[in-house]
C-alpha cells in the first residue's frame, strides 16, 4: 500500500522556497523542522485523517499548516495533499495572531503552478523532503531524458 511522502514545491526554475527556507535557518531549528515532516507528514495510509490541531490545523479548503516551535519561535510550513504527495509548498516564521494573506495566496499560487506542471506530459517527479531526502545532486539521465 502506498503511504504519504512529502515533497518540496519546486518552480519552474528548480528552486524549492521551502527547502531553501529550511536549510538557512540555524542547525537545531531545522532538524526539528524535518522531524516534524518525518513524523506527522511522511509514512501515513492515504486514507488517515491529517494529523490533529495544535501540530496541523486547516488554513482554507485543502490547504493546511504544520505548526513547529522550537524554543520562543514559531514556524509554519503551508502544506496540501495531492494523491499520496503531500506538497510543501510555503515556510515562515509566524510572528503573528494569523497567518497573513499574502502568506496564503503564495502557496495557493504554489499549489495551482504544481498542479499545472505535474499534469503535463513532460515533468520531472519532485524531490522528497525529510531526513532521507537526497542531495542536491544532478538527476540521473533516465530522467533527463523526459
């Protein structure tokens, strides 16, 4: 049975704002981020409900946000469901009452331009996130070829 994967949003200029994101952040700070991704995104039957408030709660429609804190800092990495893909698409540091609307119209935006891209013939699959995620390195050539 497949099982839920979270993957970073990448443009159509191979960035990922969310990875990027991550990694820029001090050492302990993103490894608490990853494990959250690792525990509460990744490995779950498609058919299980998201994970409950207060480490996700439900931002519009399908889009929904993962709550980290470490320390007195609060992150939030907006996040939705595509099939057994769980897209990554938008990250802050959350330093007010509610997210702003700016924030959620990034990654409906985000979400709209996957959707759009994975619908195409051509496409290259996205990168998973987590502990286990590859590196940045080249994609082998069975998928350049695409």
């Amino acid at each position: 049975m497949a099982r839920t994967q979270a993957v970073y949003y990448r443009d159509s200029h191979g960035a990922e704002p969310v990875n990027q994101f991550i990694q820029a952040l001090p050492l302990k700070s993103a490894a608490k981020i990853d494990d959250f991704i690792e525990e509460h995104l990744n490995g779950k039957p498609p058919q299980d409900p998201p994970a409950l408030f207060p480490v996700t709660s439900q931002i519009d429609g399908e889009l929904r946000e993962l709550r980290v804190r470490f320390a007195n800092t609060r992150y939030r990495i907006l996040y939705q469901r595509s099939g057994n893909l769980v897209v990554l698409l938008h990250a802050i540091e959350k330093d007010t009452g509610a997210i702003p609307q700016s924030e959620i119209e990034l990654a409906r935006r985000r979400m709209a331009d996957f959707r759009r891209r994975m619908d195409a013939s051509r496409r290259i699959p996205p990168r998973p996130a987590g502990r286990d995620a590859p590196s940045n390195r080249p994609l082998p050539s069975a998928y350049q070829d695409r």
